[in-house]
C-alpha cells in the first residue's frame, strides 16, 4: 500500500491523542475517567493509562520513519503490544462493578478501532525491493 505508513503515523498521534479525552463517566460517584487521569478512589485506581500507551505510539511513529526491514519487523510486534494494551484498557474501562455500569464515550470505543488500524498498516510496509 502506498500510503501505508503515512496511515499508521497518522493513527499512531490519533492514539495519543485519545488518550487525553474522555473515556468514561461513573454516574454513581461523580466521575470521568480518562487514560491521563484513572483516579476513581483508594480501592479503585486505574492508574496512568497514557504513559504505556503514548510510549507504544512513539515507538511506532519512529520505526514507521525507519526505511530498514528490522524497524518494519519490530514494528509488527510493537503494534500487537499496542494493540493487546487498547484492548486491555477498553475492558477495563468499560466493565461494570458492583452493578454500576459506566457510561463508554466514543474515545474509548475509537482507542481498539485506531489500534486495528495501526496493527494493518504495520502489515503493510513500503520497501523498495532490490532486483
């Protein structure tokens, strides 16, 4: 693909990004949780989600600029743990405890859609192919 690694820098600063918005409200206890802010009380502490998430986007967005085949074959595992980590924080946002359902906004539904995104476009490295 042509423009592939275009797409996967450009969804790698989208992932970011979304990071900082809103992912979650908790109706019962007054609350919007975030990736940078997972602070609900001492029993429940998401923790930071940005910090894991924003340092798997670096990463991608570097060797998404590296022209070598080793940055293109890291980047394919670097993107399955970035992908497994969007996962993981969708779940885990997104679970009801105690019977308190959170309310999902869109940001957390977008974080596994751009995950996917990048884990193709790692796929589909642009190599010039000596003959």
């Amino acid at each position: 693909m042509k423009y592939s690694q275009i797409i996967g820098l450009l969804a790698s600063i989208a992932l970011i990004a979304i990071c900082f918005l809103p992912w979650c409200t908790v109706e019962s206890i007054p609350i919007t949780l975030s990736g940078k802010d997972g602070y609900v009380n001492d029993n429940l502490n998401f923790g930071k989600q940005y910090i894991p998430q924003s340092f798997f986007a670096i990463l991608l967005i570097s060797f998404f600029t590296v022209n070598k085949v080793w940055a293109k074959r890291a980047n394919i595992f670097i993107g399955f743990l970035n992908l497994g980590w969007a996962f993981k924080n969708f779940i885990l946002f997104s679970l009801c405890r105690t019977g308190v359902c959170p309310t999902i906004h869109t940001a957390l539904y977008m974080l596994p859609v751009i995950a996917i995104i990048i884990q193709v476009m790692t796929f589909l490295p642009k190599l010039q192919v000596k003959s």
